[in-house]
C-alpha cells in the first residue's frame, strides 16, 4: 500500500505540474494579446490519510486558475482611455480649425488687410482706373476667403456627421459583443461550478476598454457574472444579455447636423449633449464647444464688415454721379437663418428675422419660444431670457434683430431657432463689377457765397442717408427768427371805438419803407406765406427778404444782400385822413405788436449778426430751420452741413449735387477708416478685434485640448504599465516557472518511478 500512496501522491504532482506548464506556456503564447490577463495555477495540498500515528500527506491538487486582475486598476484604466480619446480627438478637429483660421499668409486678417490697403490706395488716387480695378481684384478676393473658410468648416461638420454615424455603428457592435460575452460567461460559471472563465473576462473587459475608447462607460456587475454598461447620464447599452443600440437622428432643429439617439418607447431621445469621454464624445464637445462658435464668429465678422462697408459705402457716388448702391450683396435681410423644431405644427417661414443694426448684433443664437401666452427670446451663449413684449402683435428688435410674424400664428409649446450670423460668411459676394462704378466720391459739395459780409464757413458737408437723399442745388441762408405771424384769429383785425369818424390803417414798415398796408374793413392777410409776399415786394428797396418755414411756424427776416448792419421793422396805427385816433383804437400787428391809439407805433430791430439759418431748394421751398449754433450739424433730406463762425444776416451757403467728383476721395477716406472703427458689438470691437477674438479662442482651446490630451495621455501610459506589471506577462518571470515546474514535473515523474519499482519488487517477493 505504501507503493500505492507513493504513487498516487506523484501522479497528483505530476498532473499539477503539467497544468501549471500548461497555464505558463499559455500565458507565453497570449504575450501580445490585447487584454490578456496573465492567469497562474493556485495550488493547494491534498486531504491526508488518517494513521495511528499521525496523518500521512496525499499530494497536490489544483485548487483554482486564476488571473491576475485588479478592478480598480482596470476601470482607471477604462477612465483615461476615454479621457485620451476624447481630449485627442478634441485637439485634432481643433487643430483643423485652428490651422484654417489662424494661417499667417492665407487666413482672413491677411485678406482683410489688403482689401483696405486697396480702398486706402484708391483714396491716395480715386481717378486712377487701375487702383479701382486693384480694389475690385482684392474685394472678390476677400468674398472667395470668407467662402472657403467657411466651406473649409462646413466640410469639417459634414466629416462629424459621417463620424458619428461611423463610429456609433461601433459602439452598438461592441454593446452587442459584450452582451453576447455576458452570455457565455454566464454559461460558463454555471457550468464550471463557480469557476471563473478567465479568458472570457479578459475579452469582455478588452471589449468594454475599446467601448471607452469612444465614449465614457461605468460598469454594475450582476450576480450571474454579467455586466451592465452605461453612458452618458446613465443609459444603459448593455444589460445583461441584451444591448441597445444608439441611434442617429437629425438634430431637432436643423436637419443637417446628425445627432446621437438613445430608444425611449416608440421613438428617441437626443443624447448627444450628454455624452462625454471617447472619441464621439470629443467630437460632439468640439462641435458644440469650437465649431459652431467659429462659424458663427466667421459669419459675425462677414455680416458685419458687409453691413457696415455697405452702410457707408451707399453714402457715396461713382464717377457717373449715381448714389446708394451696395459694394457687397446685402446679408442684412436673407442672412438670418431660422429653423423650426421638427415638433412643430408652425413652419420657419412664418418667422421674420431681419438685421436693423448691425453695430448691435451679439453673434450669438437664440431660441424663440412661447409658453402659454408668454413669448421668450432665450440667447444661447449666455442663456438669458427675454419676454417679448409686442411680438407677435407687432414686429420687436432685440440685439439688432427684428422679429416679426410673417403669418398665421405660433402654438404653444413651439419654438424656433434663429441664427442671425451662421450662413453670413458663405454669402458675402461682390456687387459691384466696374472700376467706373466704385462710389469714392461725396455726393454733395458745399460753398461760401462770394457776398458774404460774416466769417462764417461751410464744410464739405455729407450724406447721411441714401434712400432719403434728395439731388439739388440748396441755400443755407442766415436771417433772424422774428414774431411775425397771420395765422392768429386777433391779428390783423383792427378794432375802432367809433368815438369819432377815424379811417383806420394798419402799416408795416422796413428800414422806413412800407411794405403793406390794411385799410379797416380790409381782408385780412391769410398765413405767413402772403406776409413774406408782402414782404419780398419791397425786398430790391428795403434789402430784407423774408422766409417761412411752415412746419416749425416761424418767420424769418434776413438782409438780402448780405450786411453787417441791423435793419428795423415798424407797426404802425393811423388814420388815413387827419383824424386824431381814439385812444382805445387798437390793433395787433402781424409781428405781434399791441398797437393803440395812445401807443400807435413799435418798431423792432433785426440784422447784423444772424441767430438762426433757413434751408431753401432751387425751387424756393423752405427744407428745414433752426437756431444757429456755430459748428452744429444742419441735417436735411438725407444731407448734414455745419456753418462755423460768426455770421451775418443774409449770409449764404450753397450745398449742391457734386456734378464732378472724379478727384473727390472723401467717401473712399470713411470707407478706409471703417477697418480700425469700433462699430461693432456695441461699439466696442472693430473688424480685427473680433477676428482676433475668434482665433484667441480657437487657439485657446486647441491649446487646452493639446495639453490635457498629453496630461491623459500620460496617465493613460502610466495605467497601461500599471495594468502591465499586475496583468501582463513577464518572459522572464514565465521561464523561471516553467524551469520550477518542469523541475517538479520531472521530480513528480521519479516519485512515479520509484513508487513503480516499489511495487514490482513486492510483486517479485510475492510470487516467490
């Protein structure tokens, strides 16, 4: 019997050592596979035999095989492979972005730069046909830049979309691999009596390190040895033995931008803003985060350079005289860009969006609602909420946008997306095609009149406004405000007490010549347009003429020619004949006098230096009328002019239709000026400083997103070798076991030799 538990104690020994041999020449051959965990045999001794003097060893057995794994080593290592993949994936679309926007040589600021240079060489030379057609050559220039990067983005958007629809397609193979793992061990562990199928485990934790790689995933291990999987904010895709697959919708408001989905009941919800981690997570960052804000800064510095040079521009006149046409294709009108949610009833026609102020854009989106009655405005980059107040009654600005209802009506719970800048950059074309056709010139010209007695001086004067611009040839003249007025319902009447027989008249006199007389009983005169004619009679004697401006009520008086000496007006009461007057005789003259019979007569003294002006047109028609103010803007008919310096009365300036501005660079000068302006974002950022502003940011992400993708990507290394020197398999390590174990093997090999000679000698001694 010795010989019996001699040898069953060595084939114990034997077979472990060959399983042990086994486990190591496995673990050698796995030293390249992804996700191996090396495995090791967990030996343990036998139960022994009960003696009477003791108990008496029975060998080895194999108590387990085990692999050599750490769960908290393994889900940090799950955790920086997304954070790499993410911040990677981030930093390389970046980098397009960064590299298209910021290139020193073929970006924007360079185009930009030499479009202004063109406009500033016109202005040296505004008669010069090649510096014109210079300037056009660098204009279609700068509308291909504006074209190409923006396409260069949309390119960059439509890549996205393909990716997302490529990459969520791997996402639901590996869901539906782990699943289906989960099924096999599931299997094997009721089979194996517990046992774990370690090579099962290492392909479901590889397929679950690979799922990370493209989007961030926490794990619950369930009793039967099965894993859930979840993303984002907790959606499973793995539970158990089933997944369920993402799905790709179009966003809720533009059909163009794919989305990731998640099934909920009969359809899907959008999940893309909830997923973070892995490559799809990082890319639906960078178009949320970077993209969209740079196509949208792209449009805003188009929209506004187009609106703005446009603005100015249309204040101009070509060498052919013709005034308010467009440089660039407007984007103020078809630029907006809104989209209705896919839910609703109403369609984004029925939205009005158009731009009323350029200098007051954000370049931001919005969100326009209605919730019960209550209609908001959310701005999208901020997410501050506006109450519309008369939207949709009537039309509402807000931010430089117009909104207004087009038709029908908005149904509760609707909403609509408005992008006021996005498709801007994509539209920015040339209008103009002809060197003669660049409006460099002011269409007005302004002079002092050679008669004039003050000191006073006219500017070049402007236009203001195109579409109200009336072409003609004006008169500033300066005069005096005076009380002359016909239209009240006492004045003029003369009033006899008929104590005695009196023949009244009323007279007015100028610088001692009647001008009018009204006998009693005579009409009275109707309005301050017959007093001036009455007036203007006596002008070639008096040397006043007088003006009315019939929207202001006021009557001017001014010395025609133009003097320095003051003249004087006179109201007088008398009796035609040699009547003494009564003295409750009475009349209010046409410049306000309360004549009497005890006080017949008031004179008033005007000229010299002037108090107000009078804007008249060829065709005599007064235009507008003010105080004047030495240097103050005279505005009209889409026209400003200042006068400065001290003036006369009947001092006059011609503003006129500039016949001949070959040579006239003054609109070509405000044009130049425009790039260093401050007219945008409420006027505190000119055109460089809101480029500057998108490529600080692209670049201030591409440069964060570079960093923290090198910090994970260091961590990342740093868990591979820590998973490596817990999981991985160590050549040297395995071959010092196989040299120990085939030691064994071999020694457990003599045992059985031995203990087969033990028992032939028994054999031997027992047939004897």
């Amino acid at each position: 019997m010795a010989g019996g538990g001699v040898l069953s104690s060595g084939i114990s020994g034997l077979l472990s050592s060959q399983r042990a041999l086994a486990t190591i020449s496995n673990n050698i051959n796995n030293v390249n596979t992804e996700g191996y965990s090396r495995q090791r045999v967990e030996l343990s001794s036998r139960t022994p035999d009960a003696a009477g003097y003791g108990f008496v060893g029975t060998g080895v057995q194999i108590s387990s095989i085990e692999r050599a794994f750490d769960s908290f080593v393994t889900s940090q290592l799950r955790s920086s492979t997304s954070s790499s993949a993410q911040y990677g994936e981030f930093y390389a679309q970046a980098s397009r972005v960064n590299n298209l926007l910021a290139d020193a040589d073929f970006g924007l600021m360079p185009s930009i730069q030499s479009f202004f240079n063109a406009v500033q060489t016109v202005a040296d030379d505004p008669a010069s046909i090649p510096a014109r057609q210079v300037l056009l050559s660098e204009s279609e220039t700068l509308a291909a830049r504006f074209q190409s990067f923006d396409q260069g983005l949309s390119d960059i958007r439509s890549d996205i979309n393909q990716t997302i629809q490529t990459e969520i397609r791997a996402v639901n193979s590996l869901s539906a691999a782990v699943a289906g793992v989960n099924r096999e061990i599931s299997s094997a562990l009721s089979a194996g009596n517990g046992n774990s199928p370690n090579d099962l485990l290492d392909k479901r934790d590889q397929l679950i390190l690979e799922l990370s790689e493209y989007v961030s995933v926490s794990t619950v291990e369930l009793d039967n040895g099965a894993v859930n999987v979840f993303i984002g904010n907790g959606q499973a895709v793995v539970t158990g033995f089933d997944s369920r697959d993402l799905l790709t919708m179009n966003n809720s408001f533009d059909p163009e931008q794919i989305e990731v989905g998640f099934p909920a009941g009969s359809g899907a919800v959008e999940l893309s803003s909830q997923l973070t981690g892995g490559s799809l997570g990082g890319m639906l960052g960078f178009r949320a985060q970077l993209l969209d804000s740079a196509q949208d800064g792209l449009g805003f510095i188009a929209m506004g350079l187009v609106e703005t040079f446009n603005a100015q521009y249309r204040l101009g006149s070509d060498l052919d005289g013709v005034v308010g046409n467009d440089f660039f294709d407007s984007l103020g009108g078809t630029g907006p860009q809104v989209l209705a949610n896919s839910t609703n009833a109403s369609t984004a026609s029925q939205i009005g969006v158009t731009v009323s102020d350029v200098g007051q854009l954000t370049g931001s989106n919005y969100r326009l609602e209605r919730n019960g009655a209550n209609y908001t405005l959310t701005n999208l980059d901020d997410n501050t909420t506006l109450a519309l107040s008369t939207f949709p009654g009537a039309s509402e600005t807000v931010d430089g946008l117009t909104l207004s209802l087009n038709t029908g009506s908005i149904a509760d719970g609707e909403s609509f997306l408005i992008r006021p800048v996005r498709n801007a950059a994509r539209n920015v074309d040339v209008a103009v095609s002809s060197p003669q056709s660049l409006a460099m010139a002011v269409p007005v010209r302004t002079s002092n009149e050679l008669s004039n007695t003050g000191e006073g001086t006219i500017n070049a004067g402007s236009v203001t406004d195109a579409v109200a611009y009336v072409a003609d040839t004006y008169s500033v003249v300066m005069a005096d405000a005076t009380g002359g007025d016909a239209d009240g319902s006492a004045i003029g009447v003369i009033s006899d007490d008929a104590t005695t027989a009196n023949a009244l008249q009323y007279r007015l006199m100028i610088n001692g010549t009647a001008v009018y007389t009204q006998n009693e009983g005579d009409p009275l005169l109707a309005n301050q347009d017959a007093l001036a004619a009455q007036i203007n009679l006596s002008t070639a004697t008096t040397g006043v003429r007088a003006y009315v401006d019939n929207v202001s009520g006021t009557l001017f008086m001014a010395q025609d020619p133009a003097s320095a000496m003051p003249f004087t007006v006179t109201e007088e009461l008398l009796d035609s004949g040699s009547t003494p007057l009564d003295s409750a005789d009475a009349v209010t003259g046409y410049f306000g006098s309360a004549l009497t019979g005890a006080a017949p007569t008031n004179s008033f003294t005007y000229g010299g230096a002037a108090d107000s002006y009078i804007v008249i047109d060829s065709g005599n028609n007064t235009e507008t009328s003010g105080t004047y103010t030495s240097g103050a803007a005279i505005a009209f008919n889409g026209m400003t002019a200042a006068v400065s310096g001290a003036v006369n009365s009947g001092d006059r300036f011609t503003i006129e239709n500039n016949t001949s501005g070959v040579s006239d660079n003054r609109n070509a000068l405000q044009l130049a000026a425009l790039q260093t302006s401050l007219l945008l974002d409420n006027g505190s950022a000119s055109y460089d400083d809101i480029y500057g502003r998108i490529v600080a940011d692209v670049a201030s992400q591409t440069r964060q997103a570079d960093v923290s993708s090198s910090a994970f990507n260091s961590i990342l290394q740093q868990n591979l070798e820590e998973r490596a020197s817990i999981s991985g398999v160590n050549l040297d390590e395995e071959a010092a076991n196989m040299m120990k174990f085939q030691q064994a093997y071999q020694a457990a090999a003599q045992i059985i030799s031995t203990a087969d000679s033990l028992f032939q000698t028994l054999i031997n001694t027992m047939g004897r």
